[in-house]
C-alpha cells in the first residue's frame, strides 16, 4: 500500500479538480451504466452476473468477457431473484454520493450482491468481511502490499522500536505546543498533516524542512522504503482517530490519561470503523469461491476494506466506535513487525498524549462535527477544535 494505493482506479473520480458536478448538464455520471444482477449462469450456477442496464455499452474485465457472468439484462422483471429491498441493480462504490456516504452503498452491496462486477471500477467488487480478510491474505489472490503481511515483515528485520516511538514522541509535543495557544486550530492542516512527516524525516534523518518539500513525491519512499512511506495513509489515519475521539465526550475522558494498551485497542477500532484506505485491489491467480459466487482466473478484485469493516456479521454495532469491543479486528494493516505499522501506531499513541498535556480542555470548536470525505481513499479533511476549552 503506497500514498498511492490503487493507482488505475477511478481515473474519472467526480472530485478531482475540474471534474463537473453532479447534476451538472456535462456530468458523466449521468452517462455511466449501472450494474444489475442476472440469473444464475446455467453452465455455473453459483455466480450471479452483473451488467449494465439495457442499451448502455458494456465495459468487461481486462482478461475479456467472462460467458455467463457479465450480461445486459432488458427486463428488470428477468434478472433473477430479487433481493429484500427490491433492486434489481447493484449500486456501485463510485456511484454519485459515496464520497460523502458511502455506508448505504456498501450495507446494499453486503445483503443483495456480495459479489458483481462494476464496469467503473472495471473489477470484481467484494464487499463481506469474510471474502475480504480472505483476500487479503488468500494466495490465490496477488498483486497488493498491504505493511505487516508477511512479506512485508520479512524486509524489515531490524527496527529501533525505541528509537521510533522517541521520534514520533518528540515530534508530536512539538507540533502539539505550537498550536496550544490558538483561540481556533485545524488539526488536520495543523497537526495531523505534518506528525507522519517530522517523524519520518527525524527518523531517517533528513532535515526536517527538507522532507516536507518531498513529502508529496516519491522522495520520501525512496529515502523511508516503501513502507514507511506512506506519509499521506498515516495522515488520513490519524485524523479519523482523532475524530473518532473527540466527536464523544466520554471517549476523551476514557482516553485522556489511558494506558498504552487502551490507546492501541482505541487505534485499532477506528481502523476498523474508518479506514484510511476504502478500496484494495486484488488480481486473481485461480478461481475462488466466495459468497456468491465465483470470481474468474485472472480477474481483478476490488476489496471494500470500509464495507467490511462494517460488516454487522462480523462486529456487533458495526457503526459505534467501541474501544471496549471484545470483537476488535482491522484489515488495514497486517500483524507484522513492519515500520509503517509501528510508526502509525506509534504516532497515534503520542499524538493523543502530546494533545491533552498541552491542552488539557481540548474540544471540538462549538457546532463543528468532523465529516469524512473521500472514494478510495478517505478522512475528515478538517478537525476545528478549540485548544482553550
């Protein structure tokens, strides 16, 4: 996983800049065939095809079209079993909306198609925790770096975990005093967007004012390792934690002064509830059989790590940021010993630490709520607090 961890998809994103609005006359999203599901394959029964509505042009995978899998289906009324909402067209993880919501579409895609082909994403979509955390793991599966998988943890064989938590410690208390005399502050631009950075540029170290002129490019891969890296993840993941945190009064009280153990249950349940990175995308070496149907050799798969994260057969109360939960569990790391899992924990432990000691009133500006954006990749893009109290 890099700060670029799916290039290739979603070319055409809505938010990029320049793109039109939605609704516009100009909107391609108006253009864009929807996916609907068919009737079971008769030469394979248990894969449910999907495809565009009738009369749009049908977009197949990269390895060509898969007989009985993709089709266009004219008649809603003939395109199978109807699920219990009634659709006959699967939503897709692009659709207009998702970036600002995209847990509708992802409950849809968990209960009435676990597995169809979305020509947006131009891949399979899986979407239930348990096809997803197979995946990711499944050697059936290749294509993907995802820090603290076993490959991954085998190029990391020596790391200063000391030295590392004393960078990141530094780090965060001097970003932390910087902003603690502020009537307003945005933790995002002021904090979470420059922790990830310092830590690695004094962890590798480069000056300080250097690596922030590199951090956008590859430079700071090249000088971190692939892993470490990843500057623009660790941001994403820190601001939802530490909106996770702040939204609730009783989680900055349970937290303020909590042991490192309970940080890291904390860290580890908003992976789950927000990960940074929605979308992983995987090629299949062989056929595999997950819920649903199968997905073809060759074939690319989109992973929904947010939707499975969700997953209520999986995590009761999926949407309730619980650090107490005894049913805890993320996708967006492995359990390895890799830097870019040590430093995001690391940083997400000092960072709560360094912004209670230097603002012990710490809170939410008043009548601000955090609000996460974003399509494969996703975070609030601020976090008003007032320092003071």
């Amino acid at each position: 996983m890099s700060d670029e961890p799916n290039r290739g998809i979603g070319k055409d994103l809505p938010e990029r800049a320049g793109a039109p609005r939605a609704g516009a006359p100009d909107d391609p999203w108006t253009r864009i065939p929807s996916m609907a599901p068919a009737a079971p394959s008769a030469a394979r029964p248990d894969v449910p095809p999907a495809g565009p509505r009738a009369g749009a042009p049908l977009r197949t995978p990269a390895s060509g079209t898969v007989p009985g899998r993709v089709r266009t289906v004219a008649d809603p009324a003939a395109a199978g079993p109807v699920g219990p909402t009634g659709r006959t067209v699967a939503p897709s993880p692009l659709d207009p909306g998702a970036s600002r919501d995209p847990h509708p579409v992802h409950r849809v895609l968990r209960e009435e198609f676990p597995l169809t082909y979305d020509p947006l994403l131009r891949a399979w979509v899986l979407s239930r925790y348990a096809d997803v955390a197979a995946a990711l793991t499944d050697s059936r599966f290749t294509h993907g770096h995802r820090p603290g998988d076993p490959p991954c943890d085998e190029a990391h064989v020596d790391i200063g975990v000391a030295a590392l938590g004393a960078v990141a410690e530094r780090t965060a208390y001097v970003l932390a005093r910087r902003i603690a005399e502020r009537q307003q502050a945005d933790l995002v631009a002021d904090f979470c967007h420059w922790l990830p950075a310092g830590t690695v540029a004094a962890a590798v170290g480069v000056p300080y004012r250097d690596m922030m002129r590199l951090v956008r490019g590859r430079a700071a891969g090249a000088l971190a390792g692939e892993c470490g890296g990843q500057i623009a993840v660790r941001e994403k993941a820190l601001a939802s934690f530490l909106a996770n945190v702040l939204t609730d009064p009783d989680q900055v009280a349970a937290l303020r002064d909590a042991p490192a153990g309970l940080v890291a249950r904390a860290w580890t349940e908003s992976l789950r509830r927000d990960p940074p990175v929605q979308i992983a995308v995987r090629r299949t070496r062989a056929e595999v059989k997950v819920s649903g149907g199968t997905v073809p050799a060759g074939a690319s798969v989109a992973l929904l790590i947010g939707s499975a994260g969700r997953d209520p057969e999986r995590f009761r109360e999926p949407d309730r940021f619980d650090p107490f939960r005894d049913d805890a569990d993320q996708l967006t790391y492995g359990s390895g010993r890799c830097p870019a899992v040590l430093l995001a924990g690391l940083e997400a432990e000092f960072a709560l630490r360094a912004l209670f000691a230097a603002m012990p009133r710490l809170r939410l500006a008043d009548g601000f709520l955090p609000v996460s954006t974003g399509l494969i990749t996703r975070a609030p893009r601020s976090l008003i607090v007032r320092p003071g109290g």
